[in-house]
C-alpha cells in the first residue's frame, strides 16, 4: 500500500520545473507529505491501492452529497489548478493591462511545451484553445474544399462537428457521408472497412474519434490515417474524450491534426483545450479568427481570438503536474477498474444486462454504456438523479440505447458501489 508521502513526491517530482506554479501549492503538498508516515510498496498506486487513491480524491474539493458518473461531460478540477486559476483571475484584475498581457500571457509558451511534450510533438505545433469544439471547428472551416468534395465520419460523431460540416455543406456544396458503424463494433476490421467502402475519387477529409462519446469504443485512428494518407486525403482526429484519458503519443496515431478538450479528463479549468497541426499543415489552413499574413505559418495563429483570460489555461500547468504526479499508466488502469467494478457486478447480477462498451483491463476506458433489456434508459438516468443523487447520461437514439457511466480518479469505490446496487434495485424492481 502508499502513502500520501508517495502520492506527494510523485507529483512535485513532476511539477518543480513548471515556473508557473506558485510556492504555497508546493508547500501545501509538502505539508501533506510531512503529515503522512508509510514508505510505500511495490502495489502503490494499483488499481485497488485505496490508501493511494483516497489522496487523489482529496485533492478535489467536490459535491460528496452526489456521485458524478458524468465525467466524459466535465471534470471538476484539483484544487491545485483551480487555486491557481484563481490567484492569476485576481493578479489580471488588479492592473489587467500589465498583469494580464505582458505577465501572465507569456507564460501561455511554457504550457504550450508542456501540452507539446505530453502529446509527443513540437511545441510549435500546438495552439492553445477554449475547447475541442473550438479546435475541430477550426479545422472544419479552415481546409479548403471545393463543391462536390466528400466528407466521412460516422453517424456516432460528436453533434458539433456535425453541425458544423452541415453548415459547410449548405455553403459551400460539399457531399457528407456519414457512415454506421454497427454498435457494439464487431471489431476494428469492420470499423475500418466500413470507412474504406465509402471513399471515392472525391473524398477529401474523414473525421474520426479518438474516443467514441457516445460508447467508449477506441477507434483504430493509425489504421484510418494509413488508409487515407496514400490517397490524399485529410483525417481529422477529434480527441476530446481520450487526452489525459488513454496514454498514447502523437506518432502511435501518425496523425496530422488533433482536437481537444482538457477540462475532461486531464481536470483542467472549464474552458480550456489545444489543436495539434503538423507544422507543414499549418499554411495551408485558414484559422477562424484571422491573423496576420506573416503569422500564415505559424500555429499561433489559430489563436487570435481578441482578449482573453490567461487565468484558465496558464491553470492547465497545474493540471499537467497532477496528472503526471498519478501517471498516465496508473490512472487508466484505475479507471477501467472502477468501471469494471460496476459492469461486470451487474452483468453477474442479471442477463437483462448488456455492455455497449468493451471491457476488461485494457479495454476501452472509463466509459462504460450498459443497456438493460426492457428498460426506459432516458426514465432511468432520470429516476437515478431524482431519486437517489446520481449523475448519468441516458444515451437514446436510432442506434442504441442505454446509460453511459463515466467515473473518475476522485470517484469512490462505495460511490462505485452504491451507483451498482441502485441500477441492482431498478432491475428488480422496476423505477415507478
């Protein structure tokens, strides 16, 4: 078992060099670690390792009268980031002219390094951004397309960024296709053959998800760039569910845009997310806002948004050590344990139950959506919050329906518990 001594060093081991971070945030973990006895073992910070994980969750000043099982939504964020974010909204108040433009928006290139150094690419290559809505809709509205250009992406992609296609669509005469994929996914191989069958000599761009929103399922992103690239064909990775979420790189997608969000699952402030572009992408792509010709190369340009707070996305350095102070490795596997803490107790519980989601130990994510046979799941999840205070996302549509779960690393395994044994009690006995 660890101790917060462990929890403790990890993350200033991770943090010290990040000039943004302020000395009480340190003492204050230091302070911690002083308090805490154990040395720790070869099982800190395992999946079940509780005495670890109860420091992570203390390290989120959250509602504990309810259980947020929305996460894939929004994350609260760790008061070490949210303190911050707070000191610098009141630094910026105080003389906003200096503060805020010539103190702490500079400080805008050390979180841009770090994003760069966690995703595996140049810092160079990254813009910082409110959101993945704000960095798909970039990319969706700055390529260049022609009348009669096709456009694939799956029924299943995110509501904005299809938004956003439609409109181009009216405007400028683009041909959508958007393909089904069958849910749950037999298997990569049908994922994948589904794109293929809809490419013709026409296609230009396809969108695909890093990380289904609606499913959890983790699309094959490097095969879908291996079958487009050769053909000329654009892919944009919309990644707003899987940064901070599954561990990966950049060159394990091979990809040359990248979307999204950080307020998920990296617990960064609301309001705050990047768009990755290959550095020789960059010219060829219109920002929304524009900026200057000499700026044409550079990815800062996708940032000329007129003013705006420093505050939420210096906080993301903040983030950044909080996250590597877990570790990514140790962070998914607690994940997919919570979630298969919950699924496969009701799986054993009843065979009404089936699992849209894939699971097991590396599997997937955090997200598990279970449908029960017979059952109501827009009556369910409203039942489970009115009820009994718990936050679900009912998932109704042509596709599939069911209840998509979605704890994080502050979420409790009695929260975990208490969610299996109110979906045991619907399922015996109903939620008149």
């Amino acid at each position: 078992m660890t101790s917060r001594r462990t929890f403790v060093h990890s993350m200033i081991g991770a943090g010290l060099t990040l000039p943004s971070l302020r000395g009480d945030a340190l003492r204050r973990l230091l302070r911690a670690e002083a308090a805490a006895g154990g040395t720790g073992g070869a099982r800190a910070g395992a999946p079940d390792d509780e005495a670890f994980w109860s420091e992570v969750q203390r390290a989120f000043d959250v509602d504990r009268t309810m259980i947020n099982l929305n996460n894939a939504g929004l994350s609260p964020t760790p008061a070490v980031a949210m303190e911050q974010m707070i000191r610098d909204v009141r630094f910026t108040n105080e003389l906003p002219q200096e503060h805020l433009l010539r103190t702490l928006e500079p400080r805008a290139e050390t979180v841009r390094a770090e994003l760069a150094a966690e995703f595996g690419c140049d810092a160079d290559e990254i813009a910082l951004t409110r959101n993945a809505t704000e960095s798909n809709m970039t990319l969706i509205f700055g390529v260049d397309l022609a009348r009669g250009d096709e456009v694939i992406f799956t029924t299943q992609n995110y509501p904005r960024m299809l938004s956003a296609w439609r409109q181009r669509e009216r405007r400028d005469g683009l041909v959508l296709k958007p393909v089904m994929v069958p849910t749950p996914v037999p298997s990569d191989d049908v994922y994948v053959q589904r794109i293929a069958d809809a490419i013709t000599p026409r296609t230009k761009v396809i969108e695909v998800m890093h990380l289904c929103w609606m499913t959890g399922y983790v699309p094959p992103v490097r095969r879908i760039v291996d079958l487009a690239r050769p053909r000329g064909i654009k892919v944009f990775v919309d990644g707003a569910q899987a940064f901070g979420h599954i561990p990966f790189k950049r060159d394990e997608l091979d990809c040359d845009y990248y979307g999204t969000s950080l307020h998920k699952w990296l617990h960064a402030p609301v309001g705050t997310g990047f768009l990755y572009v290959r550095r020789s992408e960059i010219p060829k792509l219109w920002a929304l806002f524009a900026g200057e010709p000499t700026q044409d190369a550079d990815i800062r340009k996708f940032e000329q948004i007129g003013t705006h707070p420093a505050a939420n996305h210096n906080a993301v350095a903040a983030a950044m050590m909080f996250h590597r102070g877990m570790g990514a490795e140790r962070k998914i596997a607690r994940l997919r344990y919570l979630r298969d803490r919950w699924a496969n107790r009701l799986l054993k519980y009843s065979d009404r139950v089936k699992m849209i989601t894939p699971i097991g130990p590396d599997a997937s994510g955090a997200i598990g959506v279970v449908h029960i046979d017979g059952m109501d799941h827009a009556k369910l999840g409203g039942w489970l919050m009115a009820q009994h205070r718990i936050v679900t996302t009912p998932m109704v549509n042509a596709e599939f329906t069911g209840v998509r779960v979605s704890p994080s690393v502050y979420t409790t395994v009695d929260e975990i518990d208490r969610f299996a044994e109110t979906m045991e009690q619907a399922i015996r006995s109903g939620i008149a």
